[in-house]
C-alpha cells in the first residue's frame, strides 16, 4: 500500500489515504544509462506479472509541448523554467501518476522532483524555495539513485551524441568550452544529487558497471519493496485493467 | 507585504491594480497610463496571463479543460515569473514606471477560492517585487454583474469558475465565484495594505484619486526631457508627415 504522504501540505483536490499501487523512482544525472534501467524495470515487472505505468520529465499533456518549445530559445530564467516543469510535474501527478497508484499499477518515474531540485539549486534557486514548491510532491515507496563519478561519465558522452547545451550547464556557466562547461556542471549537479540522497534516504547504486550488474542491484531493491505485495490482491495479480495502461 | 521581495535599489516604480472582474481597473489604469507618459515618464505596461512564452500553454490548458486548481495556480506563476525576469525587473532597473494589470494578488485571491493554500501560494510568489503602490477597486458584487452585462458576458469555463462546481448555471457560477474572490480581496487589503478605492465612484473621481497617490511617490524617477515629436515638428515649422505621434517613443 502506498500511503498518501506528502512532503508538504496535501494538495486540494486529492482524496483517500491509501492506494494499492507503489510509486518507484529512479534518479541520476543525465547519461547514466537511467532509462535503459527505467525500461528493463518495466519489462521485469511486467514479467513478475504487474501492471506498469511509465512516466518522465516533460511528457505532460499540459506543458510538454511548452517545456520543449521555451527552451529551443534558450532564453528562460531559472524560476520560469522551474515553475514550467512544476506544472508538468503536477499534471503527471494527478493525471498519470496517481490513477496508476489507485488502479493498484507499479509507476515508474524516469526521474523525479530531485532531479529538478538539484538542477535549480546549481542555478541559484534557493533550496527552501524549491523544497516549498514540491510540497505538493507524493513521497514515492522507492527512490533508487543511480550514483557514477564526472570521469566515469565522460566517455558515455563522447561515445555517443556529444554534449548538449543544458547538460554542460552553458546557459549559466562562464566557462569556456562544451567540455569545460560539461565537466564543471555535472559536478556541481552530482554534489547536489548526494547531498538529497542522503537528506531523502535514496538507495543507491552504482552505475559505473554494466548495464547488467546495474539491473541486477535495480531488481534487488525492488524485490525488497515487493516483499510485503505479495498478499495484497489489488497488485499481484492484476487484478484491474485501467483505462491508463502503459502498454 | 511581508511575503514580497523589498529592493529599494530599483529606481523605477511599480503600481498595480486589482480587483474582481467589471471593477473597472483597467480603465483607470489606462487614463493613469496616458497622464504618465503625458508627463514624460517612460512607462512600461504589463498585463496578468501574457508571457508570450508561457500563455499557450495556459491556452492549452483551458481550451482541453486539463487544468486543476495546481496547474492553474503553477501555469499562472509561470507566466508571472517570466513577465518578471523579462519585463518588470528590467524595466524598474532602468528607472521606468511599470503599470501592472492585475498582479500576485489576483492568484492569491484566484487559487485561495480554489482551495490552495495560502502559504504555499506566498512563499511561491516570493520572489514578486513589491509594488510602490497596489490599487484596489472595490465595487459591490451587483454592480460589477451590471457593468459586464452591459458589455462582453461570454463566460469562458475558468472565468466562470465552472471548475469549481458551485453551478451547473456559467452565470449563477460566475456570480458565487465573483463573490468568493472578492471575500478574499477584502484579507488581502489588511494583509498587504492595498490602498482600497472606491470604485462606485464616478471615473473622474477615482483618476484624481489614483493620481493623488501616484504622485507622492514619482519624485526622483526619471523623464524624458528629449521633448516630443511634436514639439521637434512644431519648432522647425513641420507638419510631420513620416513620423507617427508619440505611441513610437513612448510606448
């Protein structure tokens, strides 16, 4: 059972205490293999014989579209850019997340509100205003942080399509050079990830091994989550086909 | 206004108007606008739900009906963060007046009737500058229907605050909601020391009114001593057939 916690105040317009689903979240910076992980999770489970619902930054029916268009121009400060994603965040809440949660589904979150948090923090928004914002957010059964070093990192970016323009932080950084820039940023934003793992009690695994052994330590601490499922009917089997199925 | 951001570096000056639908705001906030510029002050203008970035998403979102009181309230502070960063705190570090139409206020009063709570909507809007002067017209609730019969009343589905429920009937909706807000208002006034007008009053009255105040606070802000095109015009003895007429220059 997934209590409805929240970190802040519960948000109007949410009712029940308990749904049957459970709320996994999987948080890295950008490049770690997450959603390769995200996407083996989602067939294992299935597999297990669970329904899945998948969700991620940005794919809102609300503000998506917005989100990709406001940055094509590279011009957005920080606060807007952040309240943009809030209002993605919160449509996938109440539209994706929480109908998945309520039809007993495993919702699977390609990143989180953390991932958010530590981007604005690097850029200058205080915590607290951020920590305000999402507490809206529900306290997810699972965070699990995929945790890998700038050096580690760095040839997944040669190696496959380069360095990106908000990945290397280049719209706030002084930095000269894509590298420069990347290596600075994606230190700033991992300091800033291991400080809310610990803060917010993440599991957290290596993600410098292969894709294999990342899995495997992914599946063993969701098997643990699963453990006490087992006699819960709404979940396992399914017991309901929502009208939200992720297939 | 305890929650809003005080910087008494900016040398611009920021008045804002509020109040429920059919008040008459906008209006006095365009007479205030032409006496300023009138003045030669360089005055910059913005209005509630216009960020060109952000507003068709709030399109979106109230064409398909997907917005809940959150997403309403996070959409809106979007566009007022960007409106914000791109226009008022420019606009105030380079020593303009800036008439807002409408302002943090009106998504506290807005989101409150729907429910979200009032602290988190003031700490979410904490990064707001707060304004030189913040004018509310207070009108009875009776004589705001009147004005907006008389006029445009197409009831869009949030205007009304259809989402809300309180009526199956957009109008009998659009009054309790009118209503709610304007109970809110009344908090926000003691909260943030808006200076109440009374709007019943004839037109002329209130200008004098708003001007009265906004006066008081214009000392030390900057005009433009460039002179007019039509003084330019006059003086050479033009008649000033290529330019067009102060909205160039000043607007």
């Amino acid at each position: 059972m997934t209590a409805l916690t929240f970190y802040g105040q519960r948000p109007p317009g949410i009712e029940g205490e308990v749904l049957p689903g459970r709320l996994i979240v999987i948080e890295a910076t950008d490049r770690t293999g997450r959603s390769t992980q995200v996407a083996l999770l989602k067939e294992w489970l299935e597999d297990e014989g669970y329904a899945v619902l998948d969700t991620g930054l940005t794919r809102s029916d609300l503000a998506g579209p917005g989100i990709q268009r406001a940055k094509e121009g590279h011009t957005l400060d920080p606060i807007t850019l952040n309240l943009f994603y809030a209002t993605d965040f919160w449509d996938r809440l109440e539209r994706q997340i929480m109908p998945g949660l309520r039809a007993g589904m495993m919702v699977l979150a390609d990143r989180y509100i953390f991932s958010l948090i530590a981007r604005a923090v690097v850029r200058g928004v205080p915590i607290e205003w951020m920590e305000d914002l999402y507490g809206f957010a529900l306290v997810p059964d699972l965070v699990v942080y995929l945790d890998i070093d700038v050096e580690r990192l760095l040839p997944r970016i040669v190696g496959s399509t380069g360095f990106d323009y908000w990945e290397s932080g280049q719209d706030f950084l002084p930095v000269q050079g894509m590298f420069e820039s990347f290596v600075q940023y994606q230190r700033l934003l991992l300091e800033e990830f291991r400080l809310l793992a610990t803060r917010h009690d993440f599991k957290v695994i290596d993600a410098s091994g292969s894709v294999a052994e990342v899995f495997s330590a992914l599946r063993s601490e969701v098997e643990r989550l699963l453990a006490d499922m087992g006699t819960d009917p709404a979940v396992h089997p399914q017991a309901s086909s929502p009208e939200v199925s992720a297939r | 206004m305890a929650s809003l951001r005080e910087d008494p570096h900016l040398p611009g000056r920021l008045f804002i108007v509020e109040g429920i639908d059919g008040s008459g705001k906008t209006t006095q906030l365009d007479l205030l606008h032409k006496w300023l510029v009138s003045q030669g002050y360089l005055v910059v203008f913005t209005e509630w739900n216009s960020s060109p970035i952000v507003k068709r998403t709030t399109r979106r979102g109230k064409n398909k009906k997907l917005l809940s009181p959150v997403s309403f309230s996070l959409i809106h502070a979007a566009d007022f963060a960007n409106r914000t960063h791109a226009q008022i705190l420019p606009a105030l570090k380079a020593g303009a007046v800036v008439l807002a139409d409408r302002y943090v206020f009106t998504a506290f009063a807005r989101d409150a009737v729907r429910g979200v709570d009032p602290t988190w909507l003031r700490r979410l809007y904490s990064f707001a500058v707060k304004p030189t002067a913040a004018f509310y017209f207070d009108v009875p609730l009776t004589e705001a229907l009147q004005r907006l019969a008389g006029g445009r009343l197409r009831l869009k589905y949030y205007e009304a605050g259809m989402d809300l429920r309180l009526s199956s009937d957009p109008e009998e909706s659009f009054r309790l909601f009118q209503g709610l807000i304007r109970a809110e208002y009344d908090r926000l006034v003691d909260e943030f020391g808006l200076v109440r007008v009374d709007a019943s009053q004839s037109l002329v009255q209130q200008q004098h009114e708003m001007r009265g105040i906004v006066k008081r606070h214009l000392a030390g802000v900057t005009r433009n001593d460039h002179g007019r095109i039509q003084d330019a015009l006059r003086q050479a003895g033009l008649t000033g057939r290529y330019v067009r007429d102060g909205a160039g220059a000043w607007a």
